[in-house]
C-alpha cells in the first residue's frame, strides 16, 4: 500500500511531456495523503459499525453515512493499482525486474502481516489458550483468507484481511501480465478486467457467494488505477485529467452517495453489481486529482496537508492494527463508564473515536520504528535506482510549468 513510484530510465522535460510525475524509487507526496485519507475511511466504519445504531431520525442519518468509509478500501485498491503498475511498466526493462519488484514488495508486506499472525495463532494461543476461528489458519498464512468469507465464512478477528489478500494475489500474478505485454495491449486488459469483474459479480450473486470479497469480483478498483498509471505513459501524459476528474467525481458521487448511505447494496443485487465500478470511477478520478494538482491550488494543499500524509505514511499498519484495539477502547471507554464521570453519549462516541485512531496511528508508528524497519532496511538490496542512474526529479517550478499548476 506504500510503494513507492517508478518512472522511465530517463525523463527529459519536453514541451509535451508525456508523464510529469517522480522518478524511480520516489513517491508524489499527495499519494501520501490519499493514502491516510483511506485509512481514516476505514477506521470511521468499523468504529461506527462497532456501535449501536441511533434511534433519532438526524443521528441515525448522520450514523448511515459512515457507512462511506467501507468505500476506503476501493481507494486503496485504485492506489496500488497505479502505483504497481507504475513500477512494473517502468522498470520491465531491467535485468532484475521481478527480483526487485518481489523483493520489495516481501520486505514491505510480510514482516508485519506474518508477524501479527505468529502473534496472534501462536504466541496468544500456547499462553492464554486457543481461540476457535471460523476458517481454518491456512487460508490466512496463504493469503487466501477472502475465499472461505465469499463462502460466508466468519473470518474474525482477522476480517478485514481479506483486502490483503486480494492485493497478495494481484502481486503475484500482474508483474507477469505487465511483462508480457505493450502499454496499448495492458490498458485493453485493464479494461476487460474492469469488465470481467461486473461479470463475476453478476454470477456471483446468482450462485450465493459474496461478490464484496471474492477475487475476480473485486478487480475494477486495481486495474482502474492500472489503466491510469498507463495512460499517463502515453503521448498526452496527465495533461487534461484534472477537469474530466471534475467531472467524473460529480457524476459519479451524486449517483452512488445516497443510494451507499441508504442502501449497501447487500440485498440489492443491481447494486452490488454496480456500486464496485463506480466507486473505483470515483477515486480513480480523485486519484487523478490528486496526482495533477498544483501545489498551491486547493486539492493540491488538501492532499498534501501534513496531519493527513502522516496518517498515510502509517496507513498499513494502521489498518492492520486498528481492528484489534476497537474493542480494547470500547470496553474500557463504555458508554455507560463514561456515564458515570458525567459525559454524554455522544462525548463518549467521540473519545472511542478519538482514542482509536491515536493509539492506531502510536502502534503503527511503534511497530514501525520498533520491528517492520529492521526489514524495510533491506529494500536497498532491491534498489530501482541502481539501474536508473540518469533519472533527476524535476524542481518545483518545472513541475508547476509541467502540469500548468494554478
């Protein structure tokens, strides 16, 4: 979720540049903050989702939209979908592509993912007793944890890796895709992904299996960002992206806003066929946004706001951490506790609130400096700038120029 961004072996300014983004082995600031802007997504629905559901009509419709934030894990779908395939697309060229790009990708992952797990089935278990899961630990040491879920299995406390494991899985096999094919023939195969996951989603729910987590159904939001990071390649670049992102976002978020506050879709079949592709519509043009917007223009300030980017820079461990410290907060911040020191119901849902995103954000800081860095450190084995020795990012002012920056 927090690759860095790759580039072409060399980039010259030209009067119509073709891709005015960092060189290998950096990243565009703004991603970080579309990156916290995700995490805080998901933790603003599974910290409401863990509370009781208002009975006044305004709360209960304030409740309803939180439900939004279940849409942040598209947004991280679309972000490494860009983000991958910049890499793999800018750097299939070089001698140790799939070392560098799978090494990379270990050394970030594995660490904290298989740490939780040791954690968590082995460690808790052999000095607090074992805890029955609703899925065999298999499925979770493999990364194929959403397969029982799309089956309905009850895959807690570990619920929300099912998002990894579908990122896993397209890990492992678009660096063969990217390889094998041209620009033109990937942003065709994007495009029928996007196409094929409507499909799956439609045979899904006539089957009875959850369209919400099963693979294939799942594939629009990571192949939009795909198809985005190869169209910035071509002859036009990013240039024209931010008004029909404008528009793409209007469109798109009027239609699928209040049908996703009153209705999931879970129930709806139409809905749930649909609702995934144009969410992935939505944040791709968000993405689109963020990546061709001016430093001093508002999205640009909005994206690169620094409380936001710190948030980003965090977000894997956070939403790794997050689920498991909701109920160490809720039980210790009650409602009814809290009650007795004289604060309302609706103070107390915003200290749980507050209280969760903190301790979130300190465990992954934490983690980070603690444990997962040990092993970030050895990214310098799989270095992308070894091989790109002419690449120079481009100032400030020339980025301004580049992109016509307000």
């Amino acid at each position: 979720m927090s690759s860095p961004f790759a580039l072409p072996d060399s980039q010259e300014i030209q009067p119509r540049p073709t891709v005015s983004l960092p060189g290998p082995g950096t990243h565009l600031p703004a991603l970080d903050g579309l990156r916290g802007l995700a995490v805080i997504l998901v933790v603003v629905f599974h910290i409401f989702g863990a509370e009781p559901v208002p009975e006044q009509t305004l709360p209960r419709l304030l409740y309803m939209t939180t439900r939004l934030g279940q849409t942040g894990v598209d947004l991280f779908f679309v972000l490494s979908g860009f983000l991958i395939t910049g890499i793999l697309f800018d750097t299939k060229g070089s001698t140790r592509y799939f070392r560098n790009f799978y090494g990379r990708r270990t050394v970030r992952i594995f660490p904290l993912y298989y740490g939780v797990l040791v954690v968590a089935l082995i460690v808790l278990p052999h000095l607090f007793g074992r805890r029955e899961l609703g899925i065999n630990p298999v499925w979770l040491w493999t990364y194929t944890a959403n397969l029982p879920m799309s089956a309905g299995a009850d895959a807690e406390p570990f619920g929300h890796f099912w998002t990894l494991a579908i990122e896993e899985q397209f890990y492992l096999v678009w660096p063969v895709v990217v390889f094998a094919f041209g620009r033109t023939a990937l942003m065709r195969i994007c495009l029928g992904c996007i196409a094929g996951a409507v499909v799956s989603r439609v045979l899904a729910e006539s089957v009875g299996v959850s369209s919400s987590s099963f693979t294939l159904c799942r594939m629009d939001s990571l192949t939009l960002g795909a198809w985005l990071a190869l169209a910035a390649r071509g002859p036009e670049g990013v240039r024209g992206w931010r008004k029909i992102a404008i528009g793409v976002i209007l469109a798109t978020g009027l239609v699928m806003a209040p049908l996703y506050v009153l209705k999931t879709g879970v129930g709806d079949t139409w809905i749930q066929v649909i609702k995934y592709t144009f969410i992935a519509a939505f944040y791709g043009a968000v993405l689109s946004l963020a990546v061709t917007a001016g430093p001093t223009s508002w999205p640009g300030r909005l994206f690169t706001f620094a409380p936001l980017r710190g948030l980003g820079r965090y977000s894997y461990g956070m939403y790794v951490y997050h689920p498991f410290l909701i109920p160490f907060i809720a039980r210790r911040l009650a409602t009814g506790r809290l009650g007795t020191l004289g604060l309302s119901p609706t103070a107390a849902l915003w200290l749980r609130f507050g209280s969760i995103v903190a301790l979130s954000f300190g465990v992954a800081w934490l983690s980070r400096l603690v444990y997962e860095k040990q092993f970030l450190n050895l990214k310098k084995y799989f270095d992308y700038k070894s091989e790109n020795k002419r690449v120079e990012r481009p100032s400030r002012r020339v980025w301004a120029a580049v992109l016509g920056a307000d």
